[in-house]
C-alpha cells in the first residue's frame, strides 16, 4: 500500500506523523512523496485558527481532485471537534479521533504491528531518515499530550483532553533508538510541556525527564518545543550547563497587558514573565528567545495593544509568532463581548509582525562574524557553487550556505554573516 502523509499545525503533530510513517514502514507499506501517487493519505488536521481549519478543508478538496481514488482519512483536532463538518468535505474518507490516533495504522491495516519495541524500529528509523522522508533532520518526540489549563481562546484543550505523560523510560528509550539510527537533534514536544509528569503520580517532573535524557542517551543536540510560562521546576535552567540542551526556548506570551492575560485566564502576568525571561538569559548563554502573540483579543484597546507593543520590545524577543484572533466555537473567549473588527485585527497584526522583525534583524546582527554549529537540514536551491543549504544553528539561527551535496543530517562549523529579519547567511568552514 502506498500512504501519502501531511500534517498541520504544531510540532505535536508533526512528531505523530513521523510515528505514523515508521509504523507504516515497519508493515511494509510505502510512504510516497506526492499525494496523487498514493492509495491512501493521512491528513493531520490542526483547528488552533480558522485558517488552520480552512486549509485542511481545501487540501482535501484538492487532493481528491487530482487523486479521486485514494481514501483520505482525517485525524487531529479539527476532526475531533467538528467531525460531522469534516465528513461532509468533499473527497473526506474516514475521520479517526484524537483519541484513536494512536491505533491510526492499526486502523487502516489490522495485521500492522504498533507496538514494536522501541528498538526493533531502529531500521526502520534508519531507513526513514535515510528515505529523506521527513522535512528536516530533528526527530519531534511526543512527551505529552492534552492539557488541563482553559485558556479562554484555546480550543486544543477541547480537541486533545486532559494532560497526560509518557513514562519517561519509553521516551528515553526512543530517543536512544533515534540516536543509534543517526539522528543528530531530538525536539520534546507536548501541548503543555511543562506539566510533564503532573498526571503520573511518581513525582516525576519536565526536569526529571530531560536530565534522564541527557544522562541516559547520546543524542548530540536536545531542544524543547513550546513551554508554558508557568510550572517550570525549580532549578530547571540549571539543565542548560549541559551544551547538548540547546539554548532556545519558546515561551508563549499571547498578550502583553495584565488586564488581557487575565481575560485570557493565562496563569502569568507581565511581572513573572519579565523574571522567568531574566533568570533564563542568566542561566543560558546566547539564548534565543521566542515566542507567541495573539493581537485583536476580544475587549483588546489601542492602549491596551500599545501596552503589549512595548512589553515585547522590553522583553527583547527574538522572534514573534504572530496570531490575529480567531474566534474558536467552543471557547469561553467566543462569547465575550468586545469582538474586534478584521481591519482593526489586520492593522495591528502588521504592527506586531513589523516589531517581531526588527527584534530578529537585531538579534541575529549580534552573531555577523562569529562561528556556530549548524546541523544541515535541507538543500533548497543550486548555483554553479555547490547547493545551497539551509540549516539551525544551537540556538535555533535559521542559516544558509553553499555547501556540497552530502551536507543532509550533518553538523559543521560555519561562519555567520549577512544578517536579515528571517536569518543570517553563513559560510562552511
């Protein structure tokens, strides 16, 4: 059988997918490059903003066209909440639920083993990194998933459940796995990171979990996708004297006034951010700091914008994800008063991402002429030079550089130069 994968939306899915994929491979099915080429294909919905929704819709439809013979079937948040929608798609096949991701490839072939231990995938995992079938060489490793917080414009609770943990020995143990197949960065993601552990009653935290990996395993690089500001343990930046943990974190912020914090029931303020961002760059050398921002939130003023405006720049971030509210059926915010018009959304959203850039050109100016390790993801063009690469530094500096052509999953010194708003170029020394 030949499956053809996408996803949508955050690291989360993104690792689920790869699960999927070396499932799939370890029953002797195919994973091909182009969905009109496939028997079936697995879409990965993500339903954090309209758009996120609107475009699972319109790859569908699109897809089917060009493939009308393939099964498409539907799985994430967007077909957990609005499942009888999406099955009116056309070209929409099955829709599996979050709760039954897991048992996706079970699903669509009963005679596939899932449950293969970690490192009877080794091969497989070999083979699929080999296969150039994902977009990069950092394997997303699913910690966590769910969440209990009730962030009141955050429909993920309501699409993933409650927050639940992996046991940290089968996430050691993949990463172990992940390592001997030769991959050099490991990524821990989970829709609340930082609450790893609270549901295994073991008195096992985020701190125990990324200690045992760097004890247990020899993966080269380890970074954390998404963290909440809040419940981090205590001495976790303490983690950060091992060079392996790479200095980036991605706090999300969502707004940088008090009194929409508190009307986004977002458990920090603009006090304990300002001093979890301080004791952070004092523990961690060359740290990137990055973050999300949702502007336009019901019952947002221009000086209440303005205030978040200038909270970002104190702060100093060093890339912005910028997010217009999307008004999500299902969440407490849908139904607050003081919904704002598109133009006014729009309007500050270009402010927002205008400021984002220029905290990333002053960032990544910092580091013209110095020489980091860049891990070599993908080539994304070709002069008469060599192919042009693009790759991360530590500290997560998107870089590009001409290179040769068996640059792919490898880690080289470069030097930097040529800042810009989306990175910096770079030359291999």
């Amino acid at each position: 059988m030949k499956v053809y994968l996408h996803t949508i939306g955050c690291r989360l899915n993104q690792s689920e997918i790869e699960t999927m994929a070396r499932q799939l491979l370890a029953a002797g099915h195919e994973i091909v490059a182009e969905a009109d080429q496939a028997d079936k294909v697995i879409i990965n919905t993500c339903a954090v903003t309209s758009k996120a929704a609107r475009d699972g819709r319109s790859l569908t439809r699109r897809i089917h066209r060009h493939n009308p013979q393939a099964e498409i079937i539907l799985t994430g948040c967007y077909a957990a909440i609005a499942p009888a929608e999406l099955s009116q798609i056309e070209g929409a096949g099955r829709i599996v639920s979050n709760q039954d991701k897991d048992k996706l490839v079970q699903i669509i072939d009963p005679q596939a083993r899932i449950d293969l231990p970690v490192f009877d995938q080794e091969p497989i995992m070999r083979e699929f990194l080999a296969g150039g079938r994902v977009a990069n060489t950092r394997a997303f490793i699913k910690a966590q998933d769910g969440c209990d917080n009730k962030c009141t414009f955050c429909i993920t609770t309501v699409a993933r459940g409650a927050g639940r943990s992996r046991h940290l020995g089968d996430v050691v143990a993949e990463i172990q796995a992940l390592t001997a197949a030769g991959y050099q960065e490991a990524v821990l993601t989970g829709v609340h990171l930082g609450s790893y552990g609270r549901d295994l009653h073991n008195k096992t935290d985020l701190r125990d979990l990324v200690a045992a990996i760097l004890t247990y395993t020899d993966i080269p690089r380890l970074r954390l996708s998404s963290l909440e500001p809040w419940e981090i343990p205590d001495g976790f930046f303490e983690l950060w004297r091992n060079p392996r943990l790479l200095p980036h974190l991605h706090m999300p912020l969502q707004s940088g006034s008090d009194k929409i914090l508190r009307r986004m029931a977002r458990r920090t303020s603009r006090a304990s951010f300002r001093q979890l961002a301080a004791a952070a760059r004092a523990a961690i050398p060359n740290l990137n700091l990055t973050t999300d921002i949702i502007v336009g939130f019901p019952g947002e003023t221009g000086a209440d914008f303005e205030e978040s405006l200038g909270f970002v720049r104190e702060i100093g971030f060093t890339r912005l994800h910028v997010f217009a509210y999307s008004q999500r059926p299902g969440t407490a915010a849908a139904n607050m008063p003081g919904h704002l018009p598109n133009a006014v959304k729009k309007e500050r959203s270009h402010r927002m991402i205008a400021l984002g850039e220029e905290l990333s050109l002053a960032f990544h100016r910092q580091y013209e002429g110095e020489t980091r390790e860049v891990l070599w993801e993908t080539a994304v063009g070709a002069n008469g030079a060599g192919l042009q690469w693009a790759g991360y530094t530590d500290n997560y500096i998107r870089v590009q550089a001409i290179g040769p052509d068996d640059l792919f999953n490898r880690i080289t010194p470069t030097e930097l130069f040529q800042a810009q708003p989306e990175g910096i170029s770079g030359q291999i020394l």
